[in-house]
C-alpha cells in the first residue's frame, strides 16, 4: 500500500480492498490526507480515437461489466445507437478528452 501500514492505520482505512480504496477517496477529497494536500490545477487527457476504440474503452468501464453481468446485455450497444449517426463515419477519429482531477501533497516526516 502507498505508505504502508501507518498510513492505513491513520487513517482507519480497513481490511477489504474496496473499503481501503473509499477510505482514500475520503481522505484525498475531503482534506484528510496526511500532510495535508492541495488541488494540481486543471489537466485533462486525450485521445483520437474511432468509434469502435471508443465503445472498446467504455466497454472496459467497471459499470459497464457490472451491467452486462446483471441484466445480461451490453449497454455500450445503447450507446452506439445514440451517438452513431452524430459520430459520422466511424473509421473517422474525434479527440475525446478525459478532465483529470489531481491532489498533490507531501509525505509526512512520521511517514518518511
């Protein structure tokens, strides 16, 4: 884990992966990270990507396979449908961009 077992420990993270991964959502968003912690600005990622390797990469969403899973059938197909006819010709790649949200802080002494 990032700062090992002191920093699970200061900030009463807990056992299960999912529960250690909510718990530094907390920390990091809500000014609990040890050190403190301060927003990076504005970034963003992106990416020209076709039709079908945008779909792919929606595919890959955790949302969209816990969906699959539970209703048992594919809403990226949905969604195809929806943007299809805005996209154009779908061998034609648009930019999509991705907001980045950043929070940089400092590891603390106790920590080091």
């Amino acid at each position: 884990m990032f700062a090992g077992a002191e920093l699970g420990e200061r900030l009463s993270l807990g056992e299960k992966r999912e529960d250690i991964l909510a718990g530094l959502h907390r920390a990091m968003w809500h000014g609990q990270w040890p050190g403190g912690g301060s927003d990076a600005g504005e970034w963003s990622m992106h990416a020209d990507l076709t039709l079908d390797a945008f779909l792919g990469y929606v595919g890959t969403w955790s949302a969209v396979v816990k969906a699959r899973a539970a209703e048992g059938q594919d809403p990226v197909e949905d969604l195809r449908a929806a943007i299809a006819a805005p996209w154009g010709d779908p061998r034609h790649a648009r930019r999509v961009t991705w907001p980045l949200n950043i929070r940089a802080g400092r590891k603390p002494e106790a920590l080091a």
